[in-house]
C-alpha cells in the first residue's frame, strides 16, 4: 500500500486533511481517504502521513497488504506501538 498525496482544504465550512491510498497486493481499486471536521476546529487537522497510517495499518493487514510506504519516517514509537497492536490482532484471530 502507498500513502501518497496528502493535502487540506478548506469548503463549505468544513476542512479536510486527505491523501490517496493505493493497494498494491490485494487488487483493491485506490480510494481517497480523508479525516474532516467543523473548519472552526481546522486548526486540530495535521496534514500529516502518521495519522493516515494509523488509520490504514489494519485494513492493510486484513486485505494482505505486505507494506505501507509513507512519505515520512516513521519514529521507532510508532512503529513499535503498530509492532504491538498487530501482534495482539493476531493473538484474538
């Protein structure tokens, strides 16, 4: 999976922080993912690559992704903490 893209705008009152998601081992088609509120909270949006990758580290693994490439390097907390989740994922299946 490829995380690339990242952008905010700003329409209608709201704002958006999204980037576009390509699979590459599962045959899904690429989708637009995007984290959106109020435009008087716009200043909480970070438009930043961790907070896609967190949100697309599990589907990731349930559609058989074997990577996820940022464009950022990722901090050696979080990829520990991701390390960890997964683990625990596989522990419940």
């Amino acid at each position: 999976m490829r995380i690339t893209d990242l952008r905010a705008e700003t329409t209608g009152g709201k704002a958006r922080i999204m980037a576009d998601v390509v699979w590459e081992d599962c045959g899904r088609a690429p989708v637009t993912v995007y984290y959106e509120t109020d435009e008087a909270f716009s200043e909480a949006l970070t438009c930043d690559a961790h907070v896609f990758l967190l949100g697309c580290a599990i589907p990731a693994r349930r559609y058989g992704e074997q990577r996820i490439a940022i464009s950022e390097e990722v901090s050696p907390e979080l990829a520990e903490g991701l390390e960890i989740v997964m683990r625990w994922l596989d522990a419940w299946q």
